[in-house]
C-alpha cells in the first residue's frame, strides 16, 4: 500500500509564510454558524493531518520515570503536543534531563514541557531532589517586593530551563478572598488580597520566568479562590457577580496581558452568574466573552486537569473535550488514559460534520506560533510522518 509522508512547516516558515500570526495579532476564536458546517469525505493523508493538529491540542501525564511504549508511539506520531511533569515523575536533576530529552527525540513535533513550579507548597522541583527553594505566594505578597518575585521566577526558571523544560504552570493570580479554600488560600498560594499588588508582583514573576526563556502561564482565570470546594473534589460552584470579577479578580490579568502574558490556565469553577450551565473551562462565556473579547487575550488558553471531579464527574471525556474545544481552548491537558478519547471525540466530530475545523485550526496556528515565539520550534525543523 502507498503510503504518503505527511509534512509541516516549522514554526518560523510558517511565521514568514504569513500561515498565522503572532499571539497578539492572532483573531478570537469565534462559533461558525452551524450551516457552514459541511460533512464531507476525508483521505487517510487529510485524516493524519487533523490529527496531528488535534495532537499539538493535547498534552498527557506520564505515570513513571519513563514514557511507555504507548507514550513514545504517541509522541511519534504527533499526537501529542505538550507533556506535564509531576513529583513522580522526578528522582533528581540528571534524571529529570534524561528524561525530558527522551521525550523530545521520541516526539515528531517539538513539545511543550511543563510543570507547576508556584513556590512554596506546590513545587515539582523540590529542594530535596536537589533543586533550588523557591517561596511561596503568600510569602511573596507578604514582602510585598517586586524584586524578590522576580528572583523567584528567575530561580523556578533556572531550575526549569536548566533541566530542558520550557512552560511553567505559574504565576498564581488567585486573589486571597478571605474564603476557606483549601486550594488556594490554605495552601498558601495567594500573593494577596489588593488585585493590583498582585498583579505587580506577579508580572515581576513572569519576568524573571521570561528571563530564563520560560513561558509563563497565569492561573485559574477568572479566579479559584471564590469556591469553598475544592475543584479536585467536585463541582465547585460561586454566585460572585460578574462586576466584582471584573473591579477585583480581573484586574492582575488585564496586567499581565498588557505585558504579553502568552498563556493562561482556567478554572474548573462554575461561576453561575456568569454561565449557570458550564464551569470557566468549558464555558464560552468565560473564554470568548470575558478572556477574548473583553480582556483581549489573544495567546493560549490552557484547560486545568481534565481528571479533576469537577469535571468528570458531570462530563464524559468526549463530552468535556468537545466543550472545551467550543469554548476556546487550546490546551486540554488529559491523563494518558484518555487521550485516545479525547483525539477519537474531535475526529468525529469535525469529521461528522458537528464541528467546524476552523476551530482546530486556529488553536493550532496559536500554538505554533507560541511555540516558535519560545524556540521550541527551531528554525528550519520540518516535521514529517516519518520523523522521529
């Protein structure tokens, strides 16, 4: 049987060839009317194509030290586009490199690696693993100096960079509103209470990340310290009106995205005032509305853990992915398990008609594009079937 190589432009030729622009001149995500929604028939070199834009969508956990034959087949065929790294996965420095270069040359596309490395509490890169020590958010605020967040970002970058990861789940803009949240305020993650300290401390962070040539991404837009529950546990709900997201919780992000923040991670809250059917992750009024058109956020938008009982439990993994994907989002970040599910659901549903491609294409091309903008397309790379 024939088999025809299927190839992709590296980033950079895909920026001089005008294929998308960068993240600040990218356009919204907008639903195309369902009428231009056409079914049609699709060869088995268009059918890879799409997966392998729908793969750049896709970042998996791994459970051990090393990627499995699955994972590294996954990798091979461009069905990944991003890998988050966890304690687990980490025994030490040398470990850590060896194994996010064994992820990169498995990989036929250039892959985001990330982890949260906050400070404090929530730290992949642990002291006792031999990495530096790097404080917590609630200790920044209490400083309340803008240097010393900049340190912080320049060391968690350090650590990062050094051991070959490029994306960091980083800065925390969750305002500390006095709520008895577990995951934010009880596990010190806050830089404080006065949104515009906040959002002054945390873009000293993204510089000192930016520094180190680290993409820093901004999180749980529009905020995850309004819900008592816990988002691992279950469905967490606020009734917060939408002008006290905007006068308080909104604020350090317009900060930010003045700086060129180039991604941003969602909350799995449902904020019924706002959208009383879907939490912030899967709810186009979250991220077309408020993040796009009235932020005018144009770089990745990031889902949290898709394994998080707020969301599993009230949406199947089809389900979430396809939601997520009408929402706005780039990123879905999926367990292993789940990827096929997730890549299967929104072959289906372009392929059926359902969905229109141009939404892919266009979190693709965001992708890309940022991608490019960190060199983690290097200049002149031209990704082919065949390349491993």
């Amino acid at each position: 049987m024939l088999k025809k190589a299927v190839f992709f432009l590296s980033g950079i030729q895909l920026l001089q060839a005008g294929f998308f622009t960068t993240p600040g001149g990218a356009q919204a995500l907008s639903p195309s009317p369902a009428s231009q929604v056409v079914k049609r028939s699709w060869n088995p070199e268009e059918l890879e194509t799409l997966k392998n834009k729908i793969g750049q969508m896709i970042f998996i956990y791994l459970p051990d030290y090393r990627p499995t034959p699955r994972e590294r087949w996954l990798l091979s065929r461009g069905y990944v586009g991003g890998v988050v790294l966890f304690a687990w996965n980490i025994r030490d420095r040398d470990q850590a490199g060896k194994l996010i270069r064994e992820l990169q040359q498995a990989s036929k596309i250039p892959l985001f690696i990330a982890l949260d490395q906050e400070g404090g509490a929530v730290n992949r890169l642990t002291k006792s693993k031999g990495f530096s020590s790097v404080p917590s958010g609630e200790s920044l605020g209490r400083s309340g100096d803008s240097q010393e967040a900049y340190r912080a970002g320049w060391t968690a970058g350090g650590d990062l960079k050094e051991i070959g990861a490029n994306m960091d789940f980083a800065p925390v803009l969750d305002l500390d509103h006095g709520q008895n949240d577990a995951v934010i305020t009880g596990a010190h993650r806050s830089l404080g209470k006065d949104p515009r300290k906040v959002g002054e401390l945390a873009e000293k962070f993204m510089e000192g990340l930016r520094a180190r040539g680290i993409l820093a991404t901004a999180k749980h837009f529009p905020s995850q310290s309004w819900a008592a529950l816990d988002t691992h546990e279950g469905a967490a709900m606020s009734d917060v009106a939408l002008s006290t997201l905007e006068s308080e919780d909104l604020v350090p992000y317009r900060a930010l995205i003045v700086k060129g923040l180039d991604a941003i991670m969602l909350s799995h809250v449902t904020y019924r005032r706002v959208d009383p059917d879907f939490p912030a992750s899967l709810s186009p009024a979250v991220v077309q509305r408020l993040l796009r058109e009235e932020l005018g956020f144009q770089g990745l938008v990031v889902s949290d853990a898709f394994n998080m009982k707020a969301v599993s439990e009230n949406f199947s993994p089809a389900a979430r992915t396809i939601q997520s994907v009408k929402a706005g989002v780039d990123l879905l970040l999926v367990d292993d398990g789940f990827q096929t599910q997730v890549m299967d659901a929104l072959v289906e549903e372009i392929t059926e008609g359902h969905l229109p491609e141009e939404w892919v294409d266009k979190a693709y091309r965001r992708i890309l594009s940022v991608k490019a903008k960190y060199h983690i397309l290097p200049a002149g790379r031209q990704a082919s079937s065949g390349d491993k």
